[in-house]
C-alpha cells in the first residue's frame, strides 16, 4: 500500500531555523506585559477592522457564542446572513454549509480554516468535510465573503469560515469548566485553563459531548446517539524585551474522535408521518468512528513597526470509516432498498432480509506551510503570500453481509475483504501565491489583489479485485491547472455613519481528481452595499451576483450517489446566481439597568442554471436553462430578542427557512422533491450566580416542530426534537 505522504524536510526544518535563529531566545529572560493574540491567524484585526473590510463580513465573539452556548456549528451560524445550512443528524456532527448560493452539501463549495489553516480533511483532492473542528470549544467565528477571500483559497466564490480556538490567557492562570446535561442523554464538559509567564505561555483545552439520540430503532432499540472527544493545546515563546526583533513561536497540538451511530437509510413519506423519530431495523450496525490529529506551529517576527512575517507549518492526519447499509436484498437505499426495509418492519417475517453493510472505509492527509509577509508603507498596506500544500484520500473499503429474521437481528453470514469494494487515492499538490494591497486615499479604501493557484492532482485506482495493490494500477490519470484570480474592491466612508463597498473577483474552485473532464469551476462575482453604525445600532445590506461560466456539482454519498459514482465530479456549466444579505442590530434602552437588544439577518437567494444539459449528477439529472438548483431556499430569515440585567438575561431567537426542492426543476415542486418550509425557535436563559460563576437554560426547538432536514437516497430524516438542557459554568 501507498505510504502517507511527508512534508518536505527543507520545508520544515527552513520554517524552524526560521523561527529559532534571531537572537531573541538567547537573550536573558525579562518581564513582559499582556500578550495580544496572534494576528496573523485571524481574519479581523487592529490592521483589519471588521467595519472597514470592503465585503461582507462578521465576527461571532465570546459573548455571543456564550448566549446559547451551541455544539452545533449550524445552529451558530443561523445569525448570519448569506450563509446557507441544511441540516442533517440533528446534532450537526457533519455540517452542510454554503454561502452565496455556492450547495452546502457536506461544506465542499467554501473555505474552512481553524486559526488561519485549511481543516478540511483533503481541501483539494476531495473537499467534502466529514470532519470539522468541533465549534462549541472556540473563542470566536469570522466569517468572510466577496472579493475579500482573495487571501484564502483554494475556493474563492462563495466565502471564507475561520474558526478561532482558545487563545492563551494572557494572565498568570485562567480558565473556565463549563458543564451541561439535557434530554436524550445529552452530556456536555468544557474545560479549559492556561496562563501567560514572563515569555512562555500555555493553555489545555477540553471538550467533550455525547448524546444517546432521538431516534429508535424499529424492534431492537439501540443507542442512535454519538461520543466525541476533542482536545487541544498550545505553547508559545516570545521573545525577551530587549531583543532586535520582537518573535512568537506558538506549537499548537489536536487530537479529537468520534463514535457516532448515524445512518444514511431514512423514512419513507408514510413512515415520517406515523412516526419521524424511528428508524429501521435494517440500520441497526450502522455506525461511524473517526480520528484527527493535528500539529500547527506558527511563527511570527516583527522586524519594525511596519513589517511582519508570519510563517505556519501544519499537518493533519484523518480517519473515519462510516460503516452503513447500503442494500437490502440487493437493492440500493437510493432505489427500492429503504422501501423493502419498510415493509419487512411492518411484518418481520421468517424469510428474513439479505443486508449489505459497506464500510466507508478513508484515510486523509492534508499538510504544508504557509507565510505571509505584512507591509505597512505609508497609505498602502501590502500583503504577500505563498502556501504549499499536499493531501490525499485514501478509499480502502469493503461490504459485509447479514441476515436478519423474524427477531429483526442482524447477523453476518459473510464478511467483506477490505480493499474489494473501493481501492483508491486521490491526491493533490497545489502551490497558491497572492498579492493585496490595500489602499487609503482620503475617505476612499480601494483593496486590488490577484492569486495565483498551481495544482496537480492524481488519481490511483487498483480495482476492486486486487485489495493488496500488487503491480501497476488500473488507472493512473493525472492532471494539471493553474488560475490567476484578480480581485477589486474599494469602499467610501460617506460620514461618521455611512459607508458604502462595492467589488469584483474571480472566483475558483480546482478540478477533483475525479473529474472526467478535468475541468475547474470558474465564475466572475460582484458586490455593492452599504454600511449603518450609529449608537447602539448597526447594519448592512449587500446585493450580490455570481456569474459562473461553469458550476461543479461533487457526488458523494450524503447526495445519494450510486456507489460506483461517489468522488466523481460533474460540470453544470453556466449558472446565475444573485440575491440580497441583510442584517440589523440595535439594543433598546443600551444605557439603562435593563436593556432589549434584537437582531435581524435576511438573505434572498435566485439561482437558475443559464444552459440546459444532461448530467449523470443525479441532483441535476436532465436540466433546461432557468431551471432552479436544489437545496437552496429562496428566502431564510433570523430574528432573536433578548432581556439583559445585571445578573440574568434571556433570549429567543427563530430562524426561518423557505422550501427548496431536492432536485433542480422549474415552477412548483413536486412532493417527492419537496423539502417544506420550517420556522425553528432557540430559548436561552442565563443566571449569574457572580463574575465568575453562572447557571444556563437552554431549550432548542423550543416548540418541538416536527420537519424534514434532508432527502438522502430519497428517504426523510427529522431534525431535532425539544431538547432542554441546563449547565453551570465557572471562570477563574
């Protein structure tokens, strides 16, 4: 078998000698003041401020993501407008998140970082992200699109999500134990503590989250529920007062894992109405475990005032077998398979059911290093950059084989040889360069930058009858591309209170290893808004328009894709995509011992492709020009208000979203394809006990609305229930 790949030594041991040459860490040790977080991984700053970027762009703080104290990602982001998340599990374990118009189908089509580096397990050789970092244990959110994400490839169309762990208290000792416990055996524990000495800091983090889950399975019970553990931690060195040149060295280290017993088998139309949380026998193995690991190091040295360089070297290692049925008496969940498990449940009879459970079986790499040199030259504000990357999937699978009779258990009668269902590895090597600078002329901002993208991709296919990787392959198809992204934007501060952006980009996305046609997706995307901030009261409203001269559509099996078509990806050619993001905030009475805020975020959505085609992809399937691409609702809608005191507070926030069809198509949606329109209402309420210490009250789904989240293999799966949880937390 293929060994993994290794980082170039030169590549690392040049980022270290970097880091530990200057003189800096031979200089005797002296007292320093408070420690500002690293820049350099973030996307905001003091040299960025959020309200001057020219696009649309918000950060989640602390203080926000402590209102409801969310472990799902999904539910997180609801606030935020022109971001797209379709449900799934219930417990967002696998996020599905889009932007723009872009699909969120497993969060393929955006830029996904944790503090500054890519986090999807192969970003280029197969981007679909059933792994993501756990959010519930991060300090904040940025989230970033338009002619911005220039900085932030590989996919530049749609936005960036840049997740902020646990920065290093920057006093002696700090930290905080937060837990929590709720309906359906849901358990939480969050801990975390660390501290700042006179030139090395540290901080632990730990978090862990389990549920037993809201579904039964149908005659044998089970546990439907998850396990999943995630752990951090982190070291820095600065440099000592008096050295030439002030230096950070921060090794950041990441082990996270996860059981989770999900499936991909869900109801049928009459099944979901007789009882949605229910599954069938059939699913009772299915199961997935993964494993992450990861090392970052990063670097930054400030030769003056005005210049900096930040230098980061990462690995990350990827595991996960999903192992789930996938056919019933020989027919696939996608065709008559989930019907046949249907009716064997309504009568289990003695003539039993022939159950196939295919192990998803993948490893991924993703590694390289990545630096960007800060350039503060008068009125202009330069940016260079240049990152080297690598991963690789490898699909290293197989199927067992049950009977399940009358008692409705499942026993194996013959078991898979792994390697003969699916032998394969994508890989990637991509060097990305870039240039911004950005501009002040009086009132004016204009920012002008391009990237540059070279990729390699490599697909290695040993068939399905060859487990061992004896010889030459069957198929051994490489390819190359490169792509130069321009990118143009410039805002106008009008007065203290208003302040209006356009911009225009190139937007990208590189060709999978599994592209037949080997063909890069490509679009031109603009932008134009304005800005209000006065008092207690902010807002924005964006119009958007993405111009794409050709689409991908990525097949896996979270879209339904037959086994034999999972990693393909297809090209939909021209597509229009336009719409509105809208958001508002103001607090009532913001001076006053009790104070109102509300919150307000909207985003319209058309996208129709411009071209009619026939598409192997199923979701596409035949397509005539104005037809409308599925799972993307035409209107979503936030709203949360909110009663603050000095020592409690209490908020309800709703999002709405509008129906969307699973299947691209024209006109009305027929029932089959329909995903119905949903209103979703989130309670918190917090009590604090003192500065340090607080109890919580969360109730998700608060009037326990009973809904579709997705379609998969044309069966129904049911979001969450009401889910009350209560917690305590305290700081020191």
């Amino acid at each position: 078998m293929p060994q993994p790949k290794t980082l170039s030594l030169s590549l690392i041991s040049t980022a270290l000698l970097t880091a530990l040459s200057a003189p800096a860490f031979a200089q005797e040790a002296k007292e320093i003041a408070t420690i500002a977080p690293i820049e350099q991984i973030s996307i905001f700053g003091k040299k960025n401020p959020l309200n001057t970027v020219p696009g649309s762009a918000h950060l989640i703080d602390e203080a926000e993501l402590d209102a409801f104290k969310y472990s799902d990602i999904m539910r997180t982001l609801a606030s935020i407008p022109g971001v797209y998340i379709q449900e799934e599990d219930g417990y967002g374990l696998r996020p599905n998140i889009g932007m723009r118009g872009t699909g969120q189908n497993r969060t393929e089509k955006i830029t996904i970082m944790e503090d500054g580096v890519l986090a999807a397990p192969a970003p280029y050789a197969s981007p679909a992200a059933y792994y993501f970092p756990t959010s519930g244990r991060m300090e904040s959110i940025e989230i970033l699109k338009g002619s911005s994400t220039v900085k932030y490839g590989p996919r530049t169309t749609g936005g960036v999500i840049n997740l902020i762990s646990r920065q290093i208290p920057e006093e002696e000792l700090a930290g905080k134990l937060d837990v929590a416990a709720g309906q359906d055996g849901f358990g939480k524990l969050h801990a975390y503590a660390g501290g700042q000495g006179e030139r090395v800091g540290g901080v632990i983090d730990i978090y862990r989250y389990q549920a037993d889950g809201f579904r039964d399975i149908n005659g044998v019970g089970g546990d439907t529920g998850f396990k999943k553990n995630d752990a951090m931690a982190k070291i820095s060195i600065h440099s000592a007062e008096d050295a030439k040149f002030d230096q950070v060295l921060e090794v950041k280290l990441k082990y996270s894992d996860e059981t989770s017993n999900e499936t991909y088998m869900g109801l049928t139309d009459e099944d979901f109405a007789a009882n949605p949380y229910s599954r069938y026998s059939a699913s009772q193995k299915d199961v997935m475990e993964t494993e992450h690991t990861q090392i970052q190091i990063n670097h930054i040295i400030d030769f003056s005032d005005n210049l900096t360089l930040g230098t980061t070297v990462y690995h990350n290692d990827f595991k996960r077998n999903w192992y789930k049925t996938s056919k019933i008496d020989g027919k696939s969940i996608s065709g008559d398979g989930t019907q046949i498990a249907a009716d064997f449940d309504k009568n289990p009879t003695s003539d039993g059911l022939d159950v196939d459970v295919k192990a998803n079986n993948r490893a991924y790499i993703s590694q390289g290093i990545q630096t960007e040199l800060n350039w503060y030259l008068g009125n202009h504000d330069l940016s260079f950059g240049a990152r080297y990357h690598e991963d690789e999937m490898d699909r290293y699978q197989w199927v067992d084989t049950y009977f399940m009779g009358s008692d409705q258990v499942m026993v194996m009668t013959e078991a898979g040889v792994p390697g003969t269902d699916s032998n394969r590895v994508d890989s990637a090597e991509a060097l990305a360069l870039y240039v911004q600078d950005k501009i002040q002329l009086g009132d004016f901002n204009i920012t002008a930058g391009v990237r540059y993208e070279d990729v390699t991709t490599r697909r290695i296919d040993w068939g399905k009858t060859n487990p061992g990787r004896d010889g030459e392959p069957d198929t051994d198809i490489s390819n190359s591309f490169s792509a130069w992204l321009p990118s143009l934007s410039a805002t106008y501060q009008i007065n203290s209170e208003w302040l209006v952006l356009a911009g225009v980009q190139k937007g990208f996305a590189p060709a999978a290893p599994g592209n037949a046609e080997r063909q890069e997706e490509e679009s031109w995307n603009y932008e134009a808004g304005a800005r209000y901030n006065a008092g207690a009261l902010t807002s924005e409203a964006i119009f958007f328009y993405s111009d794409y001269s050709n689409m991908h559509g990525d097949c896996s099996a979270s879209k339904g894709c037959d086994d034999d078509s999972i990693g393909n990806q297809y090209n939909g050619g021209e597509v229009d995509v336009k719409g509105l993001e809208f958001s508002l905030a103001y607090n009532f009475n913001n001076e006053g011992d009790i104070n109102f805020p509300v919150k307000l975020a909207y985003t319209y959505t058309s996208a129709e492709f411009a071209n009619s085609f026939e598409s192997d992809f199923d979701p596409w399937g035949r397509v005539e020009e104005g037809y409308k691409l599925p799972y993307l609702p035409e209107n979503m809608l936030f709203a949360s208000a909110g009663v603050k005191a000095d020592s409690w507070e209490l908020t309800l926030a709703a999002r709405y979203t509008d129906e969307v069809r699973t299947v691209a198509g024209q006109g009305e949606i027929a029932q089959e394809n329909l995903i119905e329109a949903k209103t979703i209402v989130d309670l918190s309420g917090r009590y604090f006990i003192s500065d340090a210490q607080e109890v919580y009250l969360t109730a998700e789904n608060l009037f326990d609305t009973e809904y579709v989240t997705t379609k998969i293999h044309g069966s129904n799966f049911a979001g969450k229930p009401m889910t009350v949880t209560v917690g305590y937390s305290y700081k020191f």
